[in-house]
C-alpha cells in the first residue's frame, strides 16, 4: 500500500518497525511469489494504512484509507472483499512478524540519483514512488553514487551504538516505478530512463548491522566493514 513518511523510527533486526508486517495472500497460488501487490493490482498504492490511536504511533495500523475516502479496519472482511473484488481472486490477509521483502529488509536511494531519472525522464517524480526505507543527501552529488558503496556500512548518526546497515546489493528496478503514487497511472518512461542511464538499477539494498533509532536530519558516515 502506500508509504508514510515519518520524522524518527526504529530500526530493529528484521527492519524498520512495522515496514511490510501485512499482506494479502492470493489464495490457491502454489508457485512464485504468493503475495498481491501492486505489479498486479497497481490501485492497491492508493490505500493507506491508519493508525485510529495518535498516541500509539508505535503499534501497527488498524485501518485504512480507501482511494475513495472510507475507512476500513485492517484486519475486517469488508477490506478484504474489496482488494478481492479488485483483483477478481480470492485474497487473505496474514500477519508476517518478521516482515515480508524482495531482497533485503533496508532500501535506500540518493536523492540526486531520483533528480538525475527525473530530468532524463522529463516528468516530475515523487520520492514514494521508489519506495525506500531511507531516503538520504550525500556529499557526492553524483547520479547512481550508491552503486559505489556495495559492500560499505552506513551508521547513522555518531553514537558508539548507533543503527548500522551493511550496502548488500544495487536495487534492480521494476513496473514499479511507473506507477504514479496519487492515481497508479503508469508511465513506462521512468524505466525506460532508469535502464538507459544505469542498466535499470537504481538505489540499494541492505541489511541490519546494528539497532536503533533512526531520524530526519541524521547524518550518515559511509565506512569501511
């Protein structure tokens, strides 16, 4: 479903707290990835998950935003029978404590690479519509500059304990980032421009060094494992 930016979170061994701890199982698919999203229900972007709470902001959603401004709960038949009808096959939602990923638990993107696809796509790009974990600034103003950092760990902030993540893999792209984040329009000349520039690949992977906290405004050191 949709992302939500937020100003700090925790960042545990299996993630960032509460990142992808749902989703809707296609019921009777036995082979490949049995989980719905958006590559297949391109809509499923425009849902929001809600927390009802604003004095629980830690714990997992219990609703969510409709594109036509309903609000539903979560874990209710009445969401599940509208993603199904969507969809047009069965679907159930499971709770997945450890998280459910592609690659790895941690995405990260540089913000120049997002300005550099804009400008060679010529349309205006929203940063969800990459969809990372950590969206960051770095010194080195170069496209694709995080394709140099495979293999480096990146602590943020500069306690003696601060979250650490090890640069595990470049992040190869997908229909994904065609789609528009308020209306699932595709576009396909966002891949188009990200495989012209950099054979597809845009932002990284990685994995959990350390725990912590993580928020807006730390600054990130790049180092040798």
């Amino acid at each position: 479903m949709a992302g939500e930016p937020l100003e700090s979170v925790s960042l545990g061994w299996h993630g960032f707290d509460q990142d992808r701890r749902f989703a809707f199982l296609r019921k009777g698919v036995l082979a490949g990835v049995p989980w719905l999203t958006a590559s297949k229900l391109p809509q499923l972007i425009r849902y929001k998950p809600l927390r009802r709470d604003a004095d629980k902001a830690a714990q997992l959603p219990t609703h969510v935003l409709t594109p036509d401004g309903r609000e539903l709960e979560l874990r209710g038949e009445a969401l599940c029978q509208e993603v199904a009808r969507a969809y047009g096959a069965p679907v159930e939602l499971m709770q997945m404590d450890h998280g459910i990923f592609d690659d790895a638990k941690i995405s990260l993107i540089n913000q120049s690479t997002i300005q550099a696809i804009e400008q060679e796509a010529g349309i205006q790009l929203e940063t969800s519509r990459f969809r990372p974990n950590i969206l960051l600034e770095a010194d080195d103003r170069r496209p694709f500059a995080e394709d140099q950092w495979l293999n480096k760990a990146i602590q943020f902030g500069e306690a003696a304990e601060a979250a650490a993540v090890h640069i595990q893999m470049r992040d190869l792209r997908c229909m994904m980032i065609n789609l528009d984040p308020a209306t699932a329009n595709a576009n396909p000349l966002i891949l188009k421009a990200v495989a012209r520039m950099n054979d597809a690949y845009a932002g990284v992977y990685a994995t959990v060094l350390s725990v912590g906290e993580v928020k807006i405004g730390d600054r990130l050191y790049l180092r040798e494992q």
